[in-house]
C-alpha cells in the first residue's frame, strides 16, 4: 500500500501539514500526509478568521510564493476587510473571515487532487532515526514507514492537555487525542530541548441567542478583496456580519471573584502564555482600572447558527463561562455550544533549527508551525510551505531556500525563531519587520513570485501575469513622470481637496505626491482617464503606482538600509566554522556563536551579546 | 554596527594636539571628489582627480566662505594602490589643534564621517591588502582598541550623560510603541494616542536634543579649550597683557601702532579648564594690506571664540565715546558671548573716564595695568570661576564628536516626524523617524530592538482579542 520510500512524511494535517505536502508533492517529492484523524484536515482550531494585520501579509506571500492558504481563504470567505486602510500601504492588512467548513474541505479537496501525495490516518508515536539521521516513521497500528525525510507539524497535540475549570483532559484539541512519545523520544534519546505552551480558546454560542439589536454590526468592506494573486475565485456579493459588544464591571467582578479556580491562577498551567492574546481572567486581573474590554461577535460560516465570541478565550469551568457571558450586553440569553478551553502543549524552542527549519541535531528532519512555539494559522502555514519546499531541496541535494528579514514577513517570522528561539507563542507583528514598507501586501508577488517560479512553484502562466503587471506599472510610472497637467485642468480637483493651486503646468508625479491627492481624485481627468484605458490600467495597476509615487522617500530610505545590511547578509560563514579557536571573541560570543552557527555576519548580528567587534574578529578569520 | 558601506570615512592620523604639522587621512570612493570641492591649488586649473597615484600637490584648503583655512600639502593615492586599497587623501596641514579641528570639521561636512577604530584597517583587510598572517594581530588590535573605547564609554554610561540619553530613548520608545500598538492592534478599535500630545511631546523631545547638542560646543571647551580672543584699538596693550597671560614674550611688544599685524596664539591651563588666548592686530582703519589682513583676522577669531577680552586704554579720554560705541557693538553683534572689558593702564590714567556708562554695558570690567602680573591674574581668576561655575552648572555636557553626531542625526528624524504629525500622515511613517530617532541614540547607549517595543507594549497595554 505504502512506496517502498517516501521522499517526505508530513506527520500533521493542519495548515502547515497542508502547506508542507503541497509544496514539496507540487516540486517533485513523492510525499504522504500522515494524521490521526482525516476528518479534522485543515481544521480551524481557534478562531474562523484568516489574516489580519501582519498575518495578512504573510498570507499574500504563501500565495505569492506558490502556497494555498489565500486560495482557500478566498474560497471560503464569509465576509472581507481591508484593515489600516487609513493608514500608510505598509498597513493595509487584508482578513477575512471564513466558513468553517468550506475552508477544511476545500483544503482536503486540493489535497486529494494531488497526485505525488499519498494520505493516510494513523497516529506517528515515534521516529526512525539512525546515526542521527531521518529514516522513517512508526505508528501506532505499528507500521514503519520509510521517508527520506520528515516534517513534523504536530501543532498542540504533542502531550497535549486540555483545562476546562478543574477538569483536566488529555487531548490535542477538544474531543481529539493527544500523541504521546515524540517529546520523549527526542528529549531522552537525542538531548533536543522541549517546553511548554498554553493558549486557549473562547466559548462558540447559538447566534439565535444573542440580542444583536444591542451590538455594533461590524460589515465587511464595499469592495471586498481578495488574498490570491493568480488563482480566480467567486466574487463575493454577499458578506456576514460580526458584531462588536463589550464586557463591563459586572462581568469583571465575576471573573475577579473566582480567579482563585482559574486553572491559570491556581498555578494547574505551567505552560507560558502569550501576552498579547490573554484570556479574558488575565485581561481582568492584569488591567483592573479598564472598564470594559471589547467581545467580537463572528459568525462560524453560511449556513450555520454557531457563532464564534472572539475576546473570551477562558479556561474557566463552563459554569462560570456561562455566567459571566450573560451578563455581557447582548448575551442575556446566551447558549453555549462549546465551551472555551485552554490547552497545554510541548513544543521544540526553535534556536535548535537551521534557517531551512531543519534539526540541527537529526538530519533531514524538519520542524514547522506550532511545534516550534508559534501561534496562529498563517505563522504555521508559512513555516510549513518552507519547511515543504526546503525539505525537498535537501533531498534533492539543491540550495536551501531562505527568505530574507528584507523580503518577506515569513523571512522575519523564521529569522526571529531561529536566532531568538522564543519563550512565550510567538505571532507576527508589523513591527517586528524593520522594512515594514517593502514587505506590503500589494507587492508580495513582485517581492516573491519569481523565487516561486524559480524553486518550480509558480507555473510560466502566472509568471507571464507578474511580468505583464510589472511591465504596466512601469509604463504607468513613467507616464506620470512625463506628463503634465495644466493649471485651469487639475487647480478645481486641487482647490476641492485644499491643496494649494499651481499656477505653470505641473508633472502628475508631482501632484500625486501631495499627501492630500489621491489617485482617484485626478484619474477622471479626460486626458488621463483615456490614457488609462488605452492602456487598461486597472485598479491593481494604479494602487501600485500611486503608492510608489506617494511613498518613495520611504520606500528608498528603507531599501537603502537595507542594502547596508545585506553586505552582512552576504558574507557567508562557513557551516565548520570553528569558532571556539579564536581566542579574540569573548568566551560568551564563542559559546552563543558555536550554538547558533548563524550563515551569515548578519544572522550573528542579531543573536544577542554579539557585539561588532565581535563581527569584525569573523570576518577576520572568515578570510583566511 | 560593524561597518561595510563603501562612504568615506576621515581621521586624524597624527596624534591630537600641537605639532609642527599633522596629517589627516581620508578614505572611500568619494575621497579626491570631496577633497577636490575645498582644495584650491597653488597651480591654476589644476585638478586633484587628473593627478597620478602617489604624488603629492601644494595649495590651500577654503572652507564654504571660501576663507583660507590652511595652507597644505594633499598626497593622493588610489585605489587599489592606497593603504585601505580604497582612493585615499593625507592631508598635511599645519599642527595647530585649532586648524586640525577646523578641517576634519569640514570634511565631514562635506561627506566624511568619522572613522571608528582601527576602521582603516580593518578596511585595508577588506580588501585584502594587508597579509593574512596579519589578520590575528588585527583581530586583537580591533578588541583592544574596542576595549579602550569600551571604556571610555563605560565612564559616559555611568554619568550623567547616559542616564540623560536612556531617559530620552525611554521616552521615545513609550511613544513608538503608542503607535505601533495602534497599528498592530487596530483590529480591536482601539484608540490610545491623542495625536495633539503627542506633538508636544516631540517638540519637547526636540528642544531637549537641542540642549543636548548645544552643550557640546561647552563639552567641547573642557576638552577643547576655551577661546578667548583680546581686541581692541592699536597700542591699547594687548600684547602686554597677552605676554602677562602665557608669560613669554611671543608678541613683539612696541609702541608702534600695528605691531602686532597676525593673529598670536597661546595656551593655559586655570583650574583644570584648557584656555586659548589669541592677540589680534588692533582695529583701525588702515590700508597696509599686511594689516587689512589682520584685522579680518581679528573679526574671524572674534567669531569663533566663546570670550572676547576688550581693551582700552584708560589714560586717554577722547575716546570714551568711542569705546562706549565698540562695546555695544561688540555686544549687540555676539550676544551669547562673555565680553570682558579691561580698562588699561590704570598707572598712568588720570581716572577721569566715565566707566558707569561702561559698567551698564558689560558684567566684567577690570581697572588694571597690564604690566601688573597681580591685576592680570584676578582677570584671569574671575575667567576660569566663570567657567568652572558654569560647567558644575550645566547638569549634561557632551564631550564626544560620536556623540554629537548621533545626537544631530536623532534630532533630525524626531523633526521629521514632528513634521509627519502636523501633516497628519500615518502612523507607520512617523514610526519610521521614530525607529531611526532611537537607532541613533541607540549607538550611544546600546541598541533598542523591535523586541523591546514589543516588551514595552505588552507591559502597559491590555491588547489582543
């Protein structure tokens, strides 16, 4: 039934399991996708929401680079918005939110139609590895499956535990079974460092329970967008609704009260928990003075009543879930469908991978999503497409594939892991990036679909596409570099927008750059509007434009750092680099240096306690 | 950050401080250009860039007045025949501290920066002029070199200096995580800024890197020496008291009007704080070219010194209203300045000058003779007090050039993006000047990452749904 060898074993079905089978089965790799339960394939687990800001960037590069996330996000989409529009282009942040269901079934029909994967349900409880090297998975029906390599995507799962009030239950996922002995096997038998995580997630109710009359209806935007670049979808004419409402003192109090049987606070949790996504008794407890937090209303898809309360994740007993959750505006009459939870999980602190997600200790093993101290979808979904694409490489006895701090979130996302590890779940931030203005949404493709061609991902078709829409920027530009408007033509649309009259013809360049003038506001003039259509300039086209127009003192101040440091980028240090010779570094950089084997300069730059002399001592001996 | 820009960076090559002549070296791409933009050659139309490697030419440096600065020697060599093996420029120049601060100062006006340890060579590795066998003394060398300067900076960190600097960073960084949270966590509708605080708030941050800034040229004086320049009308007794200052006899003393037709220079150390006294040639009109020179060095030096001792002479008093009138001039022209007024030739004047309508013109006025060492010296007492009051005074003071750059560097960025409020642009590009702000300050007190916003956001805000 199974090939003799598989090329990869996928050991997870969740968005970077999917992600990771695509990507390496799409490049040639004979691939199988092992999970303990195929019903549960690209489940959401928290909340049925894709993107947001800075997620939603990465998920544009997953698209961009050849991935599905945004494809099926697109296709499930319940209701759209553009977030930060009224904000710089750096923050416009796409999210959407999604039905459940569409969502894991179309995930498991692009699966299915793949033809170099192979799935099957079964449970990894060990690995095969000999002379510290990848050879294969054992089951729970206790098969052994050959693999030249394998990517773990074990998400909360791996000794997972799940507090709901003081019931404590082992599982990877409510009513799912934990998997037990890969932490072991690693820890105890190759000294791989493991630790402990918690997240939670919030109580899902009957809509038909809630009072929506005394909430703020969140609608999705009048133009709704979409994730994908090249792969055409329905478009959307109608959307669902949230609905926003807010916790108030009542509900503190309750929640103050009986913080003492929190399983977070009666120390039952021992796994750390990320800040900037508390459960609710942890907002209560650590900012008394707010009087009210926000509660988002989301609705779980087309055609069901369940209704996901975003801003709730809890680990109380279901009792006072109910409790409190009525006394909130709007919830009077609330039924719960599901209570929230919080769950425990072990996860691999991710300084012990190589730039290509790789163990450093066991080759051609890989690690990506959750397991490596993560959270959320698209973290884990762009982890799994590169540890896809490079598990591949590495068989295959090619060039890892890295994306720089300078050209992807997912460059940053990896590079932050890898050099920091991380000690409580790490998300995506805008300002983790420090070129937050070239890694926009708008440019994900021209940032990345030609490395996706390049590595097989991103068929000629759609490179023909990027290139036609390059081509038409370029001309765009430099017609608004050439020509010019005339005082008595634009000085109306420039009085109406209260920006100063000109009085001697004017380049468009020119007037487009004011921060007050927006390219819809001089695109009617006759003269442009034809030239416009004559050469189809859409919409993607002229946004493009514009905002190169409008933002290019920052665009350039940005791509001017950051070509200082990819000098350091450049410079390669040897993977044998012996650093415990040099006797000029000091004995703590020599330790942090020989750990971390950054590749480059600019990877030991930002391990921390590396100092610059410490840099210039390596190039130093680099150059002998 | 260690350093692989291919800018230009200038040091002096000579150790600081008087020497018949020193050397300043300049390397980078742009080393012939920029030096070819201040250098006026003794040859006419001739161009530093047509010249060979290796030779050497004559003429003089002009600052952006285009007043004279030096006359020097400029050796040219090019890459990849230069030491760092990039185009390189050694400018000899006279030793002076005061012509060698003058020329690195305007270099890296014109697009030098300052090089940091053992930069020129590390640059000569680069470019792998200098032998292998060599790269472990140059590792040590760069440690050790970093371990003096480590030093140097361990001493600011723990004065004031630093504390000033991180309270700024930490204000800063309140800010940029303000808008960041507002960007990061807009999803959740939260509004934590008022935008017209935060305004203030720049401005305030602005003025305080200003004080910052300002203080240097103070900083400077501690370490620099104070100028103080003696004017005043021909054979009033300038060279008198300027001999009685240095205690030799450097100006030729007479009592010909116009003997002293140059600018003198002379060096003392009062309380600790370095003094430079120049004798100028005495102001009157007078067409000997010699002296026209003179005296528009007179006006030169005035400009540049933080004292300017004004003398007359007491014995002759016709020219009370004249001297009334220089004073107000003196003072309506150098507001900031300390002018110190000295009656001279108190033995032989007839004390018949009006010195109230004097005294209403000026804090400090001396009755004295020049050829009194005792009444020269309470001058001198009450000049150094002055100082030293007012350094204990002044709570921070910068002293390093590195300093003061990164300082003027983080000042322009928090203008920008002051700039960027009052234009109501976004957040995320005020954040920009922001980030950068606190990258400077960052080089003087250590780094500030996007983890420690993070840490900062999170510590003080309730976020996240």
């Amino acid at each position: 039934m199974f090939l003799n060898i598989y090329d990869i074993i996928v050991v997870g079905g969740g968005h970077s399991g999917m992600e990771a089978s695509l990507a390496s089965s799409n490049m040639g790799s004979r691939t199988l996708l092992i999970t303990t339960n195929l019903q549960t394939i690209g489940q959401m687990s928290c909340n049925p929401a894709v993107g947001g800001i800075a997620k939603g960037q990465i998920v544009r590069e997953i698209d961009a680079l050849g991935g599905y996330s945004g494809f099926v996000s697109d296709y499930s989409t319940i209701q759209f918005r553009m977030l930060n529009k009224s904000k710089g282009p750096a923050m416009w942040s796409p999210r959407a939110q999604c039905d459940r269901k569409l969502f894991s079934y179309y995930w498991r029909f692009l699966l299915e139609k793949n033809i170099r994967l192979d799935l099957y349900q079964d449970t990894v409880t060990s690995l095969i590895i000999e002379k510290n090297r990848i050879k294969g998975v054992k089951t729970f029906l206790g098969l052994e499956i050959k693999g030249k390599s394998v990517i773990l995507t074990n998400g909360t799962f791996l000794n997972g535990k799940i507090h709901i009030g003081g019931k404590k239950i082992n599982g990877g996922r409510i009513a799912e079974q934990e998997v037990r002995g890969i932490t072991e096997q690693l820890t105890k038998n190759f000294g791989i460092k493991s630790g402990r995580m918690k997240t939670g997630t919030s109580p899902r109710v009957d809509g038909r329970s809630l009072n929506y009359k005394k909430m703020k209806p969140q609608y999705g935007d009048e133009h709704p967008r979409k994730f994908s670049f090249f792969h055409k979808t329905k478009k959307l004419t109608k959307q669902k609704k949230c609905y926003i409402t807010y916790t108030n003192q009542e509900v503190h109090n309750l929640i103050h009260n009986n913080l003492d049987i929190s399983p977070i606070f009666s120390g039952s949790i021992q796994g750390i928990s990320p800040r900037y996504c508390p459960s609710i008794e942890e907002k209560v407890y650590k900012f008394p003075d707010r009087e009210q937090h926000p509660i988002f209303v989301e609705p779980e898809g087309w055609n069901t009543v369940e209704v996901y309360i975003n801003g709730f994740s809890t680990s109380f007993s279901e009792k006072i879930q109910y409790q409190s959750l009525k006394k909130i505006s709007g919830f009077e009459k609330v039924k719960i469908l599901r209570p929230g939870y919080a769950i425990e999980y072990d996860y691999f602190p991710p300084d012990q991978l190589k730039p290509n997600l790789e163990s450093k200790f066991i080759e051609n093993l890989f690690f990506a999503g959750q397991i490596n101290g993560t959270t959320g979808y698209e973290e884990a979904a762009a982890q799994g497409l590169l540890a896809g694409i490079n598990a591949h490489l590495k068989i295959f006895e090619k060039d890892p594939f890295i994306l720089k701090r300078n050209q992807a979130y997912i460059g940053v996302l990896i590079d932050d892991l890898i050099t920091k590890g991380t000690k409580e779940p790490y998300r995506m931030f805008t300002s983790r990036a420090e070129y937050r203005m070239l890694l926009r949404q708008d440019n994900a493709d021209i940032r990345l679909t030609p490395m996706g061609y390049n590595i097989g991902l991103i068929s000629e078709e759609n490179m023909n596409i990027l290139n036609n829409k390059k081509l038409k920027v370029k001309k765009c530009i430099s017609l608004f570099k050439n020509e010019s408007l005339k005082p008595e033509v634009i000085n109306p649309v420039l009085e109406k927008n209260k920006s100063p009259i000109i009085y001697s013809n004017k380049k468009i360049k020119s007037i487009l750059s004011r921060s007050e003038i927006d390219i819809k506001d001089i695109i009617s003039i006759p003269f442009l509007e034809k030239e416009i259509k004559k050469n189809n300039f859409n919409q993607e086209i002229l946004e493009q434009v514009s905002i190169n127009i409008k933002y290019k003192g920052y665009i350039d101040k940005e791509k001017e750092n950051a070509k200082k440091l990819l000098k350091l980028e450049n410079l390669k240090i040897p993977n044998n680099f012996d650093y415990k010779k040099i006797k000029s570094l000091s004995l703590e950089a020599r330790e942090k240096l020989d750990y971390y084997r950054p590749i480059s300069l600019a990877q030991a730059s930002r391990i921390s306690g590396i100092s610059p002399s410490d840099l210039s001592i390596i190039l130093i001996y680099m150059r002998r | 950050m260690l350093d692989l820009n291919d800018d230009t960076i200038v040091a002096l090559a000579t150790p600081i401080g008087t020497s018949a002549i020193s050397v300043i070296r300049i390397s980078g791409k742009n080393s012939i250009s920029i030096v070819e933009n201040i250098f006026i050659p003794v040859k006419q139309g001739k161009k530093l860039k047509n010249q060979s490697t290796h030779t050497i030419h004559l003429g003089y440096l002009v600052e952006e007045d285009k007043d004279l600065l030096d006359q020097v020697l400029i050796s040219i060599f090019k890459s990849p025949f230069s030491y760092t093996g990039e185009n390189m420029i050694e400018i000899s120049c006279h030793g002076s501290y005061y012509i060698q601060q003058k020329i690195l100062q305007l270099l890296i006006r014109k697009g030098t920066r300052l090089a940091r340890p053992g930069e020129f060579t590390f640059r000569a590795f680069l470019n792998n002029k200098i032998d292998l066998s060599q790269a472990e003394a140059i590792a040590d060398l760069i440690l050790s070199e970093n371990k003096v300067h480590h030093g140097i900076s361990l001493q600011q960190i723990k004065g004031k200096l630093s504390d000033n600097i991180k309270n700024l960073s930490k204000e800063l960084l309140n800010f940029v995580s303000l808008l960041e949270l507002e960007l990061d966590f807009s999803e959740d509708n939260l509004m934590f800024s008022n935008r017209k605080e935060l305004i203030l708030f720049l401005k305030k941050l602005g003025n305080t890197l200003k004080d910052l800034i300002e203080s240097f040229s103070l900083g400077n004086a501690i370490k620099k020496g104070i100028n103080v320049v003696i004017v005043g009308e021909s054979n009033v007794g300038k060279s008198t008291f300027f001999n009685q200052v240095i205690q030799e006899d450097r100006s030729i003393i007479s009592h010909m009007k116009g003997t002293t037709r140059d600018c003198i220079e002379g060096e003392i150390v009062l309380n600790g704080i370095l003094f430079h006294f120049f004798d100028t040639a005495g102001m009157r009109n007078t067409l000997n070219p010699i002296e026209v020179i003179g005296i528009k060095k007179a006006i030169k030096k005035m400009k540049e010194s933080q004292v300017i001792l004004y003398i007359f002479d007491s014995s002759k008093k016709k020219k009370n209203k004249k001297i009334v009138n220089d004073i107000k001039n003196i003072k309506k022209k150098y507001p900031l300045k300390d002018l110190f007024v000295i009656a001279n030739k108190s033995d032989l004047s007839c004390c018949l000058h009006n010195f109230d309508k004097i005294k209403s013109k000026t804090d400090f006025l001396f009755e004295i003779s020049a050829k009194n060492q005792k009444e020269v010296k309470k001058i001198l007492d009450t000049l150094s007090k002055l100082f030293f009051d007012r350094l204990k005074k002044k709570k921070i003071i910068i002293t390093q050039n590195r300093h003061y750059e990164s300082l003027k560097l983080s000042l322009k960025e928090v203008l920008l993006a002051y700039d960027a409020l009052k234009k109501e642009l976004s957040e995320d590009l005020v954040s920009i000047h922001i980030r950068e702000a606190l990258r400077y300050l960052g080089e003087i007190t250590g780094e500030i990452t996007n983890e420690d916003i993070l840490k900062n956001i999170f510590s003080k805000f309730c976020i996240g749904k």
